[in-house]
C-alpha cells in the first residue's frame, strides 16, 4: 500500500520524499567535487536509507537531454518506470514515483507498465504526468512541443483518460478520440489499488488538469504568503469540482550543527562554485515554456535554481530547517520533496536531527508509531 494514502487513519500529517536522485547534479546546478553522481548503486542505497527511516516517497524527473554549462546539469538520468522498478523490488515500505511524458510514451505501454510494478511494489508505485515544456527535449525525440496550453493539457487528459480506462474496464475497447485511435484494447493486469497521481501545473489549464485527475499538485514555494492565498484558492476550486487534491511543493537542504556553517556552505556551492551557465539555460527554458515559477521573481529564482533547482530554501541548522519545514505545514503544503548536494552523506544528519523535531511537533511520526498504528 501507498504510503502516500491520504485516507489512512496512520497517514503522515506532512509528506516527505526526495526529488531528483535518478538525475546527475540532483537538484543542485554546482560545480563542487562533491555534487550529487546519480549511479544505480547510489540511488539504491538512498533508497535503503530512506525506507528504514520512513520517508514516504522519491519522485524522478524525467530528462532526455542536460541544461549544458561546464557540468552538463542533468545530462546522466537514469529512466523513470526502470529505476522506479528496481527500487520498488528491493525496498519494503516507500513509494516511487514514475515521471513519464505524455507525449513521448504511449498510454497502453505505461498502463501495463505501471500494472506490472504495482505487483512487483505490491501497491506502492506512483505516476507523475508531465503534459510537456521542454522544447529541446521535444527536438531531440522528433516532436513539437505545441505553442498552447490548452493543446499539451487536451493530449494530456486523453492520454490519461486512456490509461484509467485500461486500469477500470474489465473488457476489451476501441478508442476514437482527437489523439488516439485504439481497437480491441484491455488492460490486464491492471492495478491492485488506485495509484497515486502527482502533476506539476503552473498554467491555468494545468491547474484545472490537476483538479480533474490528480492526488497532489506540485508547485514551488517561492513566496509562503502567496502559496498560502494560492492553497486556499486552489482548495477552494477542488471543493467546486468535488475532488481532494493536495498541494506539495520541493525544498532544498543544507543542514549543519551552526548556522554559519550551512549559510558558508551555501555560498561555496551555489553561489561561488554554481554553474551558471547552466544555470541560465535552465532558467530560460523554464520561463520560455512553462509557468511553474512566478514570472515577477526572477531574480530571486535564478539565485534559487543554483542551489536547489528553484526550491524552498531550508539552511541553517536542524532546528532551523525544522522551522522552515513547519512554515510550509503551516501555510497549507500537505508535503515536500528534500534535496541535497549530496543526498547519501547529508540525509543521515537530517534523519537523526531534524526528524525527531519534526516529530516533537507532531508534524511526522515516528517509523515505529506508523507500523504499530498499521
């Protein structure tokens, strides 16, 4: 089961997952030695690491191409449903998401694709739909990326649209839609328990794609007074469509036992050794294409990209980053992706200090509370 399940009388008040592991760099467009190596075997042992501590889920982002610059920033991924199989056969509780672009994977692959791993996790695999902005990334696959809105969410939904049916109806289907033209299809296996859906939506057609079909809407923290008036309007619209979704958003950490030595370690890796060549690709890109990030905080988001791809900011020390964590609880986020520069040296600190504040809290419980609440 997922522990994502938001109706579980032992569910987590504030989710927590990591973002971006199956990518080179993580989140983190920096040059420092150290930066994040996104092998098979590191991305298991996070895994691991990760489960035994009950953090809930990791979320893959799905790149076909790097941002360039002296570091090539996400040119090593590791592809989503694979990595996300491989780490769901090997661990016993976390859920794992698989980012998969509409436009290039057919919807009757990844509904049988999806099925298979429900049984390989028993029940905790995850799909995050990404309607499409990248255009290099269209480029390199032989596609275009539509200029609208309206054009990316319309193939989006009945991509989707296809892929419930596969996973619902118990008998073979045709198909006659704008988008696609099936015959004869079905889908068995089809999941044991309705898969968690996560969609990151900036555009109005976005939000009302994530409204229709999605668990959790995935969207920055820039500004928590503005994500507080967005969250509530945003609740406000899935009330009027009669459906619960969540708001989650990524954050980025650089936890240490002084303040100064997490803000002087921020400074090396983000600001004096950032790649920001890559870093202004990554930035244009994202504002030529997308409307994920706020248009009118430019400034403030390219110093962000550098140090956590645009992420809330959590640095200074546990208790510090435990306030951070509380201020997005407090403005209605029901969860958060954690990144690091180096997630396998730096998450065991975050563990064994900022979790139990966190617990203190009564913003997460303990491991051992969940499974004797299961």
């Amino acid at each position: 089961m997922s522990m994502l399940d938001k109706t579980a009388a032992n569910a987590q008040p504030f989710f927590l997952g990591t973002f971006a592991s199956n990518c080179s760099g993580g989140m983190t467009v920096t040059k420092v030695p150290e930066r994040w190596v996104s092998s098979w075997d590191n991305n298991l042992r996070l895994a691991h690491l990760l489960d035994e501590a009950g953090i809930d889920f990791m979320l893959p982002i799905a790149r076909w191409i790097g941002y360039g610059g002296e570091t090539n920033f996400h040119g090593n991924v590791l592809e989503t449903i694979t990595w996300a199989a491989g780490l769901l056969a090997l661990t016993r509780n976390i859920t794992v998401f698989a980012t998969t672009h509409t436009a290039a994977n057919h919807p009757v692959v990844v509904a049988k694709q999806l099925a298979t791993i429900d049984q390989i996790s028993r029940g905790r695999i995850g799909l995050n739909i990404v309607a499409g902005w990248n255009k290099p990334e269209y480029e390199a696959l032989g596609l275009t990326l539509p200029d609208d809105h309206i054009t990316r969410y319309g193939y989006a939904q009945e991509w989707f649209d296809i892929v419930r049916a596969l996973w619902d109806r118990t008998e073979a289907f045709d198909w006659d839609g704008t988008y696609f033209k099936l015959k004869n299809v079905l889908g068995d296996p089809r999941p044991s328990a309705r898969l968690p859906i996560l969609n990151a939506a900036g555009s109005e057609e976005g939000r009302k794609f994530a409204v229709r079909n999605a668990d959790f809407l995935f969207t920055p923290a820039i500004d928590l007074s503005r994500s507080r008036d967005e969250i509530a309007a945003l609740k406000q619209q899935t009330i009027a469509a009669g459906s619960t979704v969540d708001v989650l958003t990524f954050a980025h950490v650089v936890c240490r036992p002084t303040e100064k030595e997490a803000t002087d370690y921020l400074e090396h890796f983000a600001r004096a050794n950032a790649d920001w060549a890559a870093v202004d690709n990554l930035v244009r890109l994202q504002f030529a294409h997308a409307q994920s990030f706020p248009h009118d905080l430019l400034a403030l988001i390219r110093d962000r990209m550098a140090a956590g791809h645009g992420g809330f900011p959590l640095t200074g020390t546990p208790e510090q980053v435990a306030d951070g964590i509380t201020a997005l609880h407090e403005a209605g986020f029901r969860g958060s992706t954690l990144s690091f520069v180096d997630y396998l040296e730096e998450f065991p600190y975050f563990r064994d200090t900022v979790l139990p504040i966190l617990e203190q809290r009564g913003i997460r419980i303990a491991p051992a509370a969940m499974q004797s609440a299961a």
